[in-house]
C-alpha cells in the first residue's frame, strides 16, 4: 500500500474537493469541489515550482498520503472526477482511511509487546481492506468509530514506548504553547499530542519520542531540533515549520525546499 502522494498518478482531487478561504495560507477564495483556477487540463498545477511565493502556502503542507492515486487508479480504474463526479465525496473517506494506514504503520515500527503489534496488524489489515471497497460503499463509509478504535490503540503504542524511554516524560497534550521560547528543552518522552506549537521557537529542542499526533507545528522553528525518534511525526507537520540542516528528521521524512540550509 502507497502511503506517499503520487500527483502523476492522481487526478488533481486534492485542486477540487477541500475549499479555502483567502488569508496567509491562500491568495484566493475557492468553494468545495470547484477546481482550483491554477489546476490544468492534464491535471497539474500550473503554479507547483512557485506555490509559496504566490500566496498558496496551504497547498505546500497538505498531504494525501497516497489516496488520490489509489482513487484514481484503483478504485475508479483511471478515470476523473469529470466524468465519475463521485470521485469528489468518496475522496475525503479515502484520505482518511489512508492517514490511519500511515500511522498504524508507523506505530508497528515501534518496539512493542507481542499483544500490541497483534492488534495493531489486525487494525492495519481492517483497515486496508476498506480501501478496497466499491465507491458506493467507501462513499457511505462512516470513519469515525475506526478512528477512535485506532486512536485507542496508537495512544497505548505511544505510552509503551514513551515509558521505556529516557526523559521527563512531560504531559503536554492540547497545551498552548504558541510563540513559546523553547529553545534547547528537553522535550525527551512528552506527550505533545494536540499541541499547539505554532510559531514556537524549538531550536536546539530536543524532541525524541515525544508523541507528535495533532500537533500544530506552523512557523515553529525547528533548526537544531532533534526529532530523528519523534513518534508520529508526518510530512505536513514538517512542510508546515521552519527548519534547515540541523534539524534531525525520522526516516523517510525530508526537509522541504523552503526551509534554510
């Protein structure tokens, strides 16, 4: 299973379903399932190369993770939304599904007791297994009580690994710490789920397996933050902050173009 966005593979769903209102993020308003003005033809972006400095920083932090060529190629057998306009509602359903993937697969990486790695791969397979589901189904789909089974069984993944780990283990869930001075904190173990973080100043942090669901990284500085064994850390978390090459990112995750080296 594809976790990572393939835009050539996809028929620009992530252009048309979301809407966005004009503000720091987007230059313009747009509706929900009206193209973007920037999306062409062929399904590319016409502005890619120079999102950010045309005002569409919101584009450069979204992340599918693998939905919209799974929709495309797979489910709907590489048709579009223009002539299967149903593609539109059963992409947001797809999307999550493909979100729990990635962190069901992320939590199986962990160093976990036998019973918890058991019941994550059953969570993994169950979940997989909707994705494969005809349109009409996956459309009806209701994600919410799989994201709070899901939810249960990451949180008790985090909390294994987070008690083995050195660190104060600090519990920061949901906290606000927008425009906080944190430089060189020993963030080692702590429970940052939902935090808000935004424009915090995390320089020289050092964040190893500290828990990182929900958390809302935009314009944190991270340059010098240790993350390489943050868990559940995603793309988008780091495409929405500010960095450069000190900062230590887990594997498969790299340093967006904007950031400075």
């Amino acid at each position: 299973m594809e976790l990572t966005a393939d835009c050539a593979r996809c028929a620009g769903l992530c252009c048309v379903v979301p809407a966005f209102a004009k503000s720091v993020d987007f230059a313009i308003d747009k509706p929900a399932r009206q193209p973007c003005p920037n999306l062409g033809g062929d399904f590319r972006c016409g502005i890619h190369r120079d999102l950010r400095q045309k005002g569409f920083r919101g584009c450069t932090v979204y992340d599918c993770f693998g939905a919209g060529q799974h929709l495309t190629q797979e489910t709907f057998g590489g048709a579009d939304w223009r002539c299967r306009p149903e593609m539109l509602s059963a992409f947001p359903v797809m999307r999550e599904l493909h979100e729990l993937l990635f962190y069901l697969t992320a939590a199986l990486e962990l160093k976990l007791p036998s019973a918890q790695r058991a019941a994550l791969e059953t969570a993994r397979a169950q979940t997989h297994e909707l994705t494969g589901v005809t349109p009409a189904d996956l459309i009806a789909l209701d994600v919410a009580p799989r994201w709070a089974a899901v939810n249960d069984l990451l949180m008790r993944a985090s909390a294994a690994v987070r008690a083995t780990a050195p660190g104060p283990r600090r519990e920061r869930r949901g906290a606000d710490l927008v425009g906080k001075d944190l430089r060189r904190t020993d963030l080692r173990a702590a429970n940052l789920r939902g935090a808000y973080l935004i424009g915090a100043d995390l320089r020289d942090a050092d964040l190893g397996w500290a828990d990182l669901i929900g958390a809302d990284l935009r314009d944190a500085d991270l340059r010098g933050a240790r993350l390489r064994t943050a868990l559940f850390l995603t793309q988008p978390q780091v495409d929405s902050a500010r960095g450069g090459h000190t900062t230590a990112l887990p594997s498969g995750l790299h340093h967006p173009a904007h950031w400075a080296n």
